[in-house]
C-alpha cells in the first residue's frame, strides 16, 4: 500500500504552513510604511482567509466562490458604496473595469484606479496561498522562499524608512523551524519510516527546538558590531541616472529643496535621504527663503533686496514685531556631507548663527526682503557650505485676540509688493476667495478659512506621482483649483497665497523644510531628522500690528508655531457667559421633530443595537464558522480515533469490543471501503486483508462472531484482539 506522507504528518505540516503564512506576513508589513497602502490589517486577515481555505484542500469549486466572494466584500467596504452585489454595484465595478483596462492597454499606468490596484493585490493573495501550500506542504521546497524574504527584508531596510531589526529576527525563527521540519519530514520519507510514536516524534525534534530557541537568544543578547559599510543610499542616488535633479520643473524629479520655481507641478519621487538633523526642543518650521512674485505658473522675486553684512554672527531676521511673546532658544544643526545647502537654514525668531566647523575668516551675509543667508569667506568672497552651526532663535508664541482685533492698514510697500497678481488670473479664482471667506470679518478668520478649505483631503487629494503641469495659458493655481484638484506642498502653498491676495491679503510664499522626524539623542535630548522628503513650501501672512505668520494649507502637515488666545485668565473668570448656566447635556442638542420622536420611541433599543451591527463583519465571522464547522466534520475520524484509541485501549468487556468492531467498519466506509449489503463479514474482512495485504481483519472477524453468535469470552485474547485492532486503525488512517 503506498502511504501519503501528508495524511501520515498533519500536524507538522500544520505548523508549517502557519509558519509559511508569518514569513509571507513579513512581506506586508512594511506595505503601510513605504506605500500609501492603507488598511493593511484587511489584506492580512484576507490572506489569512486563502491560506486556511488552501489548507483545507477542498474542491476548486468550494473555495473559489469562497475566496471570491471574500475578495468581493472587501472591495465593497473600502471602495463601493452602494448596496452589496446590487445592480449599481455591478455597474460601478463594471465601469471601473473597463477604465482600468483601457488604461492597460494604452499603457497609461498611472491612470488605473485604488479599486482596481486593490483588486489585483488581492489576487495575488490568493495565488500566493496556492503557491505557498505547494512549497512547502506539498513539494518541501521551503530554501527559496526563505532566501527570498531575507532579501526582501534587508533591501525594504536598507532603502526605506522601515526598520527590519525585529522583522530579520522573526524571519530567522520562523525560517529555521520550517527548514527544520521540512528535513525532517524527508528524512523519514527517504528512510520509509511512515509511523512513529509520539515519545519519539519529541526526542527527534528536541534538538531542533533546542537549537532555534538557543542560537536566538544567543543572537539576541549578544554584541553587535556597528555598520562596516558606510550607508550605500546617498552614494547609490547621487550616481543614478535616469533621475533629473532636484528643484521645480515638468517631469518626474526628485523631491527635496531647489532654487528654480519658475515652472511649478509635475510628479516627483520620494527621497528619504538625509538632509540634516537638528537638536531641538520643539518641532520647528526650518526656514530658507521667500519669494513675492506669482506668474502663473510658478514664484520670482521682483527684486533681489539688499544683503547685509555681519562679522560676528549676529544675524537678525525676526519677521514679527518686537511685542510678540517668545522665548529664547537654541539649536545644533548638522548636515549630511553629501547633502549641503548653500544657504543657512533657520527657525522663526533667529538671532544669532555660530558655525562649529573649522573655516577661514568667515561672515553671513543675509537678506532681510528674501530671508536668505549665505556664509562667506573674507578672504575670497566666496560662498561657502556649512557641515555644523548653532543658531539662537526668539521662538515666537501668536496671541488670536491680537490677530484677530488688530487694524487691517498695511504699510504701502507691503500692501503693493505682497497683493500683485498677473493679469491672466482667471476671474473664477477671484470668485472662489470672497465665496470662501463670506461671513468672516477679520484678516486672521479670512486666512484660516481659505486654510480649512484647502486642508479638506475629500475636496483635494494631496499626491506627488500624478501633478499635472500647465501649459499654455493655463494658470497654475486655477488648474489646480478646478480641473485637477490633486497635488503637493507647491500647489496648496501657491493657491492659499493666491487666494489671500485676490482679496488684497498680503502674503507670501516661503521655501523651507519641515518639523522632520523627531528620534531621541544619544544623550536622552530631543532631536529631529530633515530629509529631502521634508523639503516643503507653506504660506506667511501680514499683519500690521503683529507682522509675518506661517500658516500651513497642504493636508497632513502640521503648523508648529505656537498660538495663545491673547486673553487673561481675570477677564477670562469674569466674563459673562451666556451660556454658562445651560446643562451640558443641553447644548447643541437637535430639535427633533414629531416625526423623530415617534421613532425614537417606537424604535427602542433593540433596533438600536441592530443598527450598530457590523453586519458585514458578522457575514465574514459567520462564514469562517462554517467552514471551520466544516473542517472539524471531514476530519471528524480523527480526533474520533484518537479518542477511541484511549477510549478502549484499558476495557476487555464484551460491549466494548463490539462498540470497537462496530467503530472500524465507520472508519473504513469513511476511506470508501464499505460493507455492501450483500457481503458477509467474513467476505467483507478477506477483502479489507487483500487491499492492506495482512490477514489481522480476517483474525479480529473471527473474534467478533465468535463473541457476536455464540458468546465466547476468552479473556486471554483480549489483549491480543486490542493490539490486532490499533493496528488496523492506525493503518487505515495512514
């Protein structure tokens, strides 16, 4: 009789799928960091689904429809809106379809859907839990897959923001064990040891254990050397080809700070490569210059400004008046060798720069219009990159009240140099800006409306890989504003400071970098990394009696200016509410009408609680019931034979010995072996005995009707009986 090796190691094969499924789930971990792949955990809980359906090994036709209808559900939940399977469903997802396949085939890549990304994604889930049960439960060829994770894992570690430290150590347990098990499997094929007991199964993979569990820990708690190679990204980036460089332009560039922002729009790549980093207590807007001339298509100066001259590095460029509230600060910034600026980057409020490195006879030249400041050399005139400085700012903190209650008259050389816009702007923009801004009756409420109407992600998408690039005529903020409403920093930026000035707002335009990411220093201090993906763009604001003020338009920053209310805590408890003596419970609360409160009371908490049901959730955790359900029944005469063996393994009682016959001829018609009616006993155990070639059926028949027809009860054979029967059990369920 040929054995199945599978049937024979269910268990180990058992764990080492499980096993197949966490490395597989190491390749989506780090989806949520590197991509905009959202609800990550949805497509984990769906593999999870295809794998355990693949395990089971049903008919295609019972877990394709299954898989499908699971692929379809989750669609529906992120995706559709209408009515599950309905006929607008059908005819969304339809429609859909058939814009991504056009897109294919015009090979317009970037044009296909989230739906339809999705869908394939999926589909590849599905195909991976087929794949990954033939590698390693059915073919035992686990090497390749293993060495392809480790791959995976150190190149997403080594290029990315994702850090793989715990993700190589779970690789490596998991890995050993399936490397493991997989030989050892083979080894008892290769031997033909097709049944072992349970004591030895242990002793065999004790050593096993023992090693995975030990060389871990071992690995673990031990030293570390420190990187032997310098990081290969900044090296592997500068020599790239195919990649323009940084800075604005029409084409795929490279994100990060730039000196040309004539020609705005147009996709970029991320580049996480660092910039700098600098230690400081509070995150920080990192400031390098501004720009006051809007063409259309993208931001000039109107004129350079006059540069100063200071040898002692006392550098002032404080862009609020001397009223405002701040508090003095001071920060150590150090720049990546291979990714200097030539210019300074600042906080709001600085004050002073002290540069750490070694140079020449050096002094800062800055420009109070622009906000630029470059290091020169004395001797040569000659701007220099600066590695490490230290800078001194007054970090300002901005009263509302003073923002909201100051006069709204601007100086003449603001009001005329801050206000312009070109000719060409379309009359709709205007429009938009008085529509956005109706009902608010001071400068600050003004700028915070145009804000909040920029930073609603459902009105406009924020998005690097598909920013479209004027032409023509086109003005870059209208096209942004009507036709395309997806971009980044630059198009929210412009389109705020259009916006402001069509209402004769000052504003400007200010290049910089972002807060960064904020890691703890070596010594416990706070700090912040700047890469080139920080590089930003945001919107400064005038107020007379106040002076420049950053706001940020572009959803997913933040502003990291601090502002107070400007009111004191006395006038603050005397103040006369009018609503003070109004119950919580009471403010803001709907009027319903009588047509609500007959269904409020008619309703009652029954459907309350109904209506809270997630009843697609329960749907999915009502399927796995059933199929869980189902698996347990087909593989009932498993555990049922492991209980019987125990159950009748001590008995030598007539009734037990019939209830154990009576059980073995269940377990054969089981395997397809069952007893016909017009066979007797003893015909029906001579062909049990021919098909497993041994005669111990024909024994324990012999035994059953001696008992059965003519009630002999020799208590000799009862041991002898138990054994014939174990044996033909264990060798039925082989």
């Amino acid at each position: 009789m040929r054995l199945n090796s599978e049937q024979n190691h269910i268990m180990l094969n058992a764990v080492i799928y499980i096993c197949s499924f966490l490395l597989f789930w190491e390749w989506l971990r780090p989806l949520q960091e590197i991509t905009d792949t959202g609800s990550v955990f949805i497509f984990i809980v769906y593999t999870a689904f295809c794998f355990f359906l693949s395990y089971m090994q049903l008919q295609w036709w019972i877990t394709s429809p299954l898989k499908l209808i699971g692929l379809l559900f989750i669609l529906d939940g992120l995706f559709i809106q209408e009515g599950f399977l309905s006929k607008a469903w059908i005819d969304y997802l339809v429609a859909d379809l058939g814009l991504n396949i056009q897109a294919i085939v015009s090979q317009q890549w970037w044009e296909m859907t989230a739906l339809f990304r999705s869908l394939l994604f999926l589909i590849l889930l599905w195909l991976m839990s087929y794949l990954l049960y033939y590698w390693f439960v059915i073919a035992k060829r686990t090497l390749f897959f293993v060495v392809l994770t480790f791959i995976y894992i150190t190149v997403i570690d080594t290029f990315t923001v994702y850090d793989g430290k715990y993700a190589v150590m779970r690789a490596f347990l998991l890995s050993m064990v399936v490397l493991g098990l997989t030989s050892f499997q083979r080894l008892l094929v290769q031997e033909k040891i097709f049944r072992l007991p349970k004591e030895r199964y242990f002793s065999w993979l004790f050593p096993l254990i023992f090693f995975v569990v030990f060389s871990s820990f071992i690995g673990f708690i031990a030293p570390k050397f420190s990187p032997q190679w310098p990081d290969p990204v900044p090296f592997i980036k500068s020599t790239a080809e195919g990649v323009s460089g940084q800075g604005s332009g029409p084409g795929i560039r490279k994100v990060g700070y730039g000196e040309n922002d004539e020609q705005l729009g147009g996709a970029f790549v991320q580049d996480e490569t660092l910039v700098f980093t600098a230690a400081v207590d509070d995150a920080q807007y990192w400031k390098v210059e501004t720009k006051d001339l809007y063409t259309g298509k993208g931001w000039i100066r109107s004129e350079e400004g006059t540069f100063v001259v200071n040898e002692n590095g006392t550098v002032v460029l404080k862009d609020f008046v001397d009223t405002v509230e701040v508090e003095q600060k001071n920060a150590k910034i150090a720049f990546n060798d291979q990714e200097l600026l030539p210019k300074i980057v600042y906080p709001y409020g600085l004050t002073n720069v002290d540069i750490q490195d070694p140079i020449q006879l050096h002094h800062f030249k800055f420009n109070t219009e622009s906000g630029e400041v470059f290091t020169e050399l004395i001797s040569s005139g000659n701007t220099i990159r600066v590695t490490n400085y230290s800078v001194e700012f007054d970090q300002p903190t901005f009263s509302l009240k003073a923002l909201r209650e100051g006069h709204q008259d601007d100086p003449l050389d603001i009001q005329q140099k801050y206000t312009q816009l070109p000719e060409s702007l379309p009359q709709r923009v205007r429009d938009l800006a008085v529509e956005i801004v109706e009902g608010e009756e001071n400068r600050y409420d003004m700028a915070k409306a145009i804000e909040s109407y920029l930073n609603v992600p459902s009105r406009f998408k924020y998005e690097t890989d598909r920013v479209a690039v004027p032409t023509g005529e086109e003005d870059y903020v209208d096209q942004f504003l009507f036709e395309t409403q997806v971009g980044y920093c630059d198009n929210f930026s412009t389109s705020m400071v259009v916006l402001l000035r069509s209402l004769d707002i000052p504003a400007r335009w200010v290049k910089g970098f972002g807060p960064g990411e904020e890691v703890e220093g070596p010594n416990g201090e706070t700090g912040y990394e700047v890469t080139n993906s920080n590089a930003h763009s945001w919107v400064e604001v005038y107020f007379p009696e106040i002076g420049w003020v950053p706001f940020e338009p572009t959803p997913g920053f933040f502003n990291p200016t601090d502002f107070t209310s400007g009111v004191d805590i006395e006038d603050l408890l005397n103040s006369e509410d009018p609503e003070e003596d109004i119950p919580v419970s009471e403010m803001e609360k709907p009027e319903l009408t009588e047509e609500d409160e007959t269904g409020s009371a008619k309703s009652g908490s029954g459907d309350s609680f109904l209506s809270k049901v997630n009843w697609k959730l329960m749907g999915l955790i009502g399927i796995f019931l059933v199929l869980v359900g189902y698996y347990v029944y087909r593989k009932r005469y498993l555990w049922l034979t492991w209980i019987k063996l125990r159950q009748y393994k001590n008995k030598s009682d007539v009734e037990t010995f019939i209830k154990a016959y009576k059980f073995l001829l269940a377990l054969l018609a089981s395997r397809g072996m069952k007893l016909k009616s017009d066979q007797t006993l003893r015909e029906f155990a001579y062909q049990i005995d021919r098909y497993m070639q041994t005669n111990d059926m024909r024994r324990l028949t012999h035994h059953y009707e001696l008992i059965l027809y003519r009630g002999d009860q020799e208590n000799g054979q009862w041991k002898q009986m138990n054994e014939l029967w174990e044996k033909l059990i264990k060798k039925i369920m082989s």
